[in-house]
C-alpha cells in the first residue's frame, strides 16, 4: 500500500441499473444498501445518465457508501 493513500468514507459505489428487467427486490435491496451506508432520507438520490444520448436519459441510481456499513446479511 502506498504511503500517500489515506481511506475516504463511502468510497464504494453501488448502482441500480434501471431497465425493464428491474424488480422490486432489487429496489428494496438498493434501498437497504444506502440506508445501511448512512444516506439521509432528504439526500437528494444521486442518478447515472446515458453518455451516448443527445437528449439526457437516466440509466441508474447511485449510492456511495461505506464497505463496514454493510452487513453480510445485505
């Protein structure tokens, strides 16, 4: 490891891809994840967008949270 590197908080990055093979207990799960990872319900809900569309298309939503926060039972 090197000397400079310093661990952030939530540095890892969960995303619910959205699509029509979305189901509910994927929902739910990501919901638990990010009230596992310390996210406020009025923390606005981070969302992923399609690089290749001229017009802006949500793909996913994101959480950043912290790997100890999570349980082996999420």
């Amino acid at each position: 490891m090197a000397d400079d590197f310093v661990k952030t908080d939530r540095n890892l990055k969960v995303t619910l891809d959205l699509d029509n093979q979305l189901t509910w207990g994927e929902l739910f799960r990501f919901v638990d994840l990010a009230r596992a990872g310390v996210v406020s319900p009025s923390d606005p809900v981070a969302l992923e967008y399609d690089p290749n569309e001229s017009m802006p298309v949500i793909t996913g939503l994101t959480v950043y949270v912290d790997p100890a926060d999570i349980s082996q039972d999420n």
